[in-house]
C-alpha cells in the first residue's frame, strides 16, 4: 500500500468509518434499551448487540471465518476465553458465535453512555479489579449465571495486547468454571489487530479468523492450572506450529497473571 493510500485510508477511518460506529452504538443502545422494558431474558439485548457487530465489521470491511463451532454442544454452559488484541474483537465474538452469552468485563465499560447502559441492562457481569473483594462477588455472581444455563465470555488477559503477543492470564475468571462446573473454551482471536490497532481510529478491512478449541473441564484443576490449560492451547492456535519471536517471549514469562 502506498503512503497516499494509507492516509487515504486514515482519512476514511475518521471522517466515515468511526463516526458511524459511534452512530451505530447510539441507535443499537438506545433500541436494546427499550427492547430491555419487555423482554426480561436478554434475547431482543442480544440480537440488537449482534445487529450492531454485523453494522461495524460490515462497514469496517471486515470478513470473519469461523471454525470449531461444532465444539460447543447445545444445553450446555460454558466460560469462553478469549484472546484480547483490539476493542474490534468484541463485535467479532458477538458475531461469531451463534447463541447468547454474557460478558465479564471490566467495570470501566458500565460507564460509557449507550454501550455501558445495554450492558447494565442486558445482565453482562461488571468486575471491579481496583477492589478484589467487589471482583470476587461479581465472579461469584457470574458463577450462578452460569449455573443458571447461560454462557460467561471472559478476556483473561485483562485488556487488550499493546505488542500483539498473548499476556499472562488473570486467574481469576476462571473461578467462574471451578465453582460452577462448567467447561472453559478457548477461543482464538487471529487478524484483529491489523482491523484496529489498540490506541488508534484507524479501522482497516481485512479477513478474521476465530478458532473455538475443545472445552477444558475444570474437574481436579485450580484455577491457575485451568488458565494455564487454556492459554496454551489459545497459544498454540494462535502462533500455529513454527515457533516465532513472539512464541520465545510466552515461553520465558510467567503464563498466569497473579491478579484478578
């Protein structure tokens, strides 16, 4: 691509493309809003928060390709853990998989107009990471949802990559599987930095591909050994099977994260 092209591009980012996220945000937020006076169970929420994913990547140009949704088996709940490399990867996983579920996320998020209201009313667990005792009774919560039939989706690194390797995973998320049973499934995330590097406004188009590898059960494993189960095989899918710069950083740094 040439120098033109890419401020072209650049251009295009902040003067269409981000303003009509903004918009779409507002419009679904707002429909979600209303749709929560009436339906109790989240599925108008949802499918208004999978309307407003299908909007952004469709007009950031972004094509998915999804494998391993034959992993998940119908009437069973799950905790999916996913890999974080940019903000795009929260419409990406709303699109791409086919069912409702709920986000764990961070409480910062509650507090943003339109999107911070659908999440509130919509049932998604808030975690306050600057208070661990708040965490570990919102993680407790989140358990009885998951109990209760529905899927927790989960960030474990804790925010997005700065350099694109995979970060440590926080243990804490994965309380969630340990007290309530149910399988942790990692989920790869691959191509969604270069849509939207952290930190920027410059959406580019592109192919993303989402791996849904084979859920891990928590019987007999702690917390810290689930994590560590499940970021190796989000490792493995992520880097594939040469060994890369970015593989030799996982392998010398401590795998779990000792936060929340």
């Amino acid at each position: 691509m040439s120098k033109f092209q890419d401020k072209l591009g650049y251009v295009r980012s902040l003067i269409i493309t981000a303003p009509l996220i903004f918009l779409y945000t507002g419009v679904m937020g707002t429909i979600s809003l209303i749709g929560s006076l009436v339906d109790s169970n989240g599925r108008i929420q949802h499918a208004c928060a999978r309307f407003w994913s299908r909007l952004i990547l469709w007009t950031s140009g972004v094509r998915l390709k999804v494998s391993g949704l034959e992993n998940l088996k119908p009437g069973q709940t799950y905790v999916l853990c996913a890999n974080h490399q940019s903000h795009m990867d929260i419409p990406i996983v709303l699109l791409a998989l086919p069912f409702q579920f709920r986000f764990a996320s961070k409480k910062e998020w509650f507090g943003v107009p339109f999107l911070g209201w659908h999440l509130r009313r919509s049932g998604h667990v808030s975690i306050d990471r600057e208070n661990p005792r708040a965490a570990i009774a919102s993680l407790r919560k989140a358990a009885e949802t998951i109990r209760g039939g529905m899927p927790v989706l989960i960030f474990p690194e804790g925010g997005t990559s700065r350099d694109g390797t995979i970060k440590g995973f926080k243990g804490g998320g994965f309380m969630m599987a340990t007290r309530s049973g149910a399988s942790a499934v990692p989920i790869t995330i691959t191509g969604s930095r270069r849509i939207l590097v952290p930190k920027t406004y410059y959406v580019h188009s592109g192919v993303v591909e989402v791996k849904i590898g084979i859920p891990v059960r928590p019987e007999g494993l702690s917390n810290s050994d689930l994590a560590k189960r499940v970021r190796d095989d989000i490792v493995a899918a992520f880097y594939g099977s040469s060994e890369t710069n970015e593989e030799a950083v996982y392998r010398n740094s401590d795998p779990i994260s000792r936060e929340i």
